[in-house]
C-alpha cells in the first residue's frame, strides 16, 4: 500500500501544473495549531510539495511544524508594529505622576479605540512590571505591552501576506481557506469551511 501510494504522488507531482498564490497570514495569532494543521492536511491530501515564503523565509507548507515556524517572522512583525504604535501615542508624554500600571491600560485603550489593538481579555491587569531605572515611559509602556502580547491577552493587526508555490489544485484549496479564515473568526471561534473542504474535518 505504501509502495502505492508513493507512486501515486511521484505521477501528482509529475504532471501537477504549478502556480503560485498570495494569502493573508491567519488574523487569530498566526499560523498555531489549527491553520497549520489544515493548511498541512490539504497538501497531504493531495500529495504534492507546496511551499510558504513568508518574510524571506520559505517553510514547507505539508508539515505542521514547519508552518509554526513561521509565527517568530510574525511575532517580530507584531512587535515593530507595537512599538511603532506606542511611540506615535507617547512620544514626547511624560508619566504625570500616573502610576505604571496606569499608563499601560490608558495605551491599552487608546490603542484599542482607535483599532490598533485587538483584546482577547477585556478586564486587562497589568502584572506587575516596574519602570527600569534608565527606562522612559514610552520604553516601558511598549515593555509591558510586549509582554500581554507574548501572554496571548492583547494582538496586533498585522496585515502579513504569505505566498504558496506547487500544484494549483493544492493552492485553490488553501486560497478557499484562508478567503474562510482558515476556519476560525478574529477570536479564535470555529467558522464553517466550505463544502469543497469538508474532507478537512473528517
């Protein structure tokens, strides 16, 4: 059976058309653990080699693992994207006698109203960092606010794209995947896939 299927890869791959296609990045933290898998479960579906260049980097889009990768490049982005944010909010603030803990959730909401931040948890409670000696307000505040993005309680909207190379037949599927947000909403929930990649929740 082995020896099959192997074969019937090999002729996929053989007489695949190839073609190449640019996707948003998933919006709910990244390629984790549910758009890689299926992402990866459409190439093994089909048996081809398909590719993911993202940043510079090319990942293996058949092998989960290979698709977490992916998240440091997105991660990095988020956090130039954070400290960009924080720097047009604060620069040239000064603290005014607010305690620390205050001016994270003052840019906690700034951010968050003006569609900069995405909240996971609504009733945020900064841990309990404290300004470094040599540390300005708007250095710190980007500090903590790094940290609730590292803890999973705050996203930043990232607008990354990532191109998949190989068989076109894999690639519409993972084009009608992403354009069904790789099966999840902004927050993580479950959203329905289409009737074409139904063999995804089997």
């Amino acid at each position: 059976i082995l020896a099959t299927r192997s074969l019937c890869h090999e002729m996929l791959q053989r007489y695949a058309i190839q073609g190449r296609i640019t996707v948003p990045v998933p919006r709910y933290r990244g390629f984790h653990v549910r758009p890689s898998t299926l992402v990866a479960r459409i190439v093994s579906h089909y048996g081809s080699q398909v590719t993911m260049e993202l940043e510079g980097e090319t990942y293996s889009a058949g092998v989960t693992l290979d698709l977490f990768r992916a998240n440091e490049k997105i991660n990095a982005r988020k956090k130039r994207r954070l400290a960009e944010e924080v720097h047009t909010l604060l620069a040239g603030t000064a603290a005014d006698g607010v305690t620390a803990a205050a001016q994270v959730e003052r840019a906690v909401h700034e951010l968050f109203t003006r569609n900069r931040l995405v909240l996971y948890e609504r009733a945020l409670r900064p841990s309990e960092l404290r300004p470094r000696e040599d540390e300005s307000l708007e250095e710190f505040v980007t500090r903590a606010l790094v940290q609730l993005l590292t803890l999973g309680k705050i996203d930043v909207p990232a607008d990354l794209s990532a191109a998949f190379s190989g068989d076109r037949r894999v690639l519409e599927d993972i084009r009608l995947l992403a354009e069904s947000g790789y099966g999840e909403d902004d927050f993580g929930n479950n959203l329905p896939l289409p009737e074409r990649l139904q063999f995804l929740r089997k």
